[in-house]
C-alpha cells in the first residue's frame, strides 16, 4: 500500500506513517513525469507520478494540509483502510455546499466558468455525452471529491488516470495551437469535479471517508 502526500518544499506536513509518502511537487522526479506542467495540474503532478511508478495493490492521494482519520482522527492505518475498502471501490474526501449551491455557483463565482464551459465543449467529442451529462449532474449538484483525494486499488486508478490524462494533454495542446494560456491550476480544479462524474457514470462504490484541514 502506498499513499502519496502532495506538497511543495516549503510545506509543512504531519508525521506520516510507514503507508505515506511526501511526493515533493517543486523537486524533479525521474522517469515519466508531468513536472514542468505543476503549475496546471498541481496535486495531478502526484497522481500521474503515481500512475506511472507505483505497483502496490492499493495507493492512495492526499494533500499536506488534508488527510484521511479514523474515528479518533487518527491518520488512516493500513487494516482500516483494507476493512473499509472490503465494502467500498473507493475511499474519497466529500466536499458537502451549503453556501454554494448548486457546485456552479462556485465555480462561477471563482471565474472559472468560462474555462468549464470550454472544456466540457471539447471533450464531449472524446469522452462521450454520457459522460459530459454526469459531469454537469455533478456541478449541478451539492458536493465533489475534494482535492482529487482518494484511496483504492491500483487497478481502478489506472483505470481512471488513462481516461483522464488522455483528454486533459489534448486539451491542453489544442488550447497551445490556439495560442491561448491556460489559468493557473485549471487542470486541478476541473477534475475535483470530474473525477466525481467518472465515479459515477462507472457505478463505483464510495465510501466518503473522513478527513480534515489540518491548517
């Protein structure tokens, strides 16, 4: 089991256990990477990173700042995790609106609306209407997979990683032939929420684990 905790250098993280590991986004990496892209897909660095290098029968995503607990809020352990993801296909962090509903309403709010819109528009002829129904079932709904966290087996996030990587590079290149620059951690913000319509759509079972904001 491995479980990659995303941050920078200058982060501070939690004491992590024998489970986690810190994967530096701000320090290269060798083999396939996507580092010089950080500045658009952020955690996503670590998720490709991931995909590409780690074999453990089930791997996981967290932030410096945000991670999974038991009951006593305690970080995850291995036993736990397998015990619930005996009863789930995935174990994901839920972020509930209360004041922003439905989800567009953050997002217009945040000014990313437009990029949404955009994108949606471009993928639907790689992904598929059903898929691009799912993804506005999800904006227009009350919560998301906060932070692109995760924990499940590896075979399910490879699964999920070519789907998304694919459609999000040729995004990214039709967007540079156009001579248009993408916003700042744009790739990041659009799969908070289509990561929740690929789970969907696919009929996962989602345990929303808990987890906080540690500051």
């Amino acid at each position: 089991m491995k479980i990659y905790v995303v941050g920078s250098s200058k982060n501070r993280f939690l004491p992590l256990n024998n489970i986690r590991e810190k994967f530096i986004v701000d320090q290269p990496h060798e083999g396939d990477n996507i580092d010089q892209y950080n500045h658009l897909y952020c955690e996503l660095t670590g998720l490709y990173y991931l995909w590409k290098h780690v074999d453990d029968d089930i791997v996981g995503l967290e932030h410096y700042r945000r991670y999974f607990f038991n009951n006593n809020w305690k970080l995850l352990e291995e036993n736990e995790i397998k015990t619930l993801l005996n009863d789930a296909d995935i174990l994901c962090a839920h972020a509930a609106y209360s004041k922003y509903r439905p989800v567009i309403t953050w997002i217009n709010n945040n000014r990313k609306r437009y990029d949404f819109d955009k994108f949606l528009i471009f993928a639907k002829n790689y992904i598929g209407q059903n898929y691009i129904d799912n993804c506005w079932n999800i904006l227009n709904g009350d919560y998301h997979c906060l932070g692109n966290m995760f924990i499940c087996k590896k075979e399910l996030i490879n699964e999920y990683c070519k789907f998304i990587f694919d459609v999000l590079f040729m995004y990214q290149e039709a967007e540079k032939n156009f001579g248009r620059k993408l916003p700042g951690r744009i790739m990041g913000y659009f799969t908070e929420f289509l990561f929740a319509a690929w789970i969907k759509m696919n009929n996962k079972t989602v345990w929303w684990a808990r987890w906080k904001k540690t500051r």
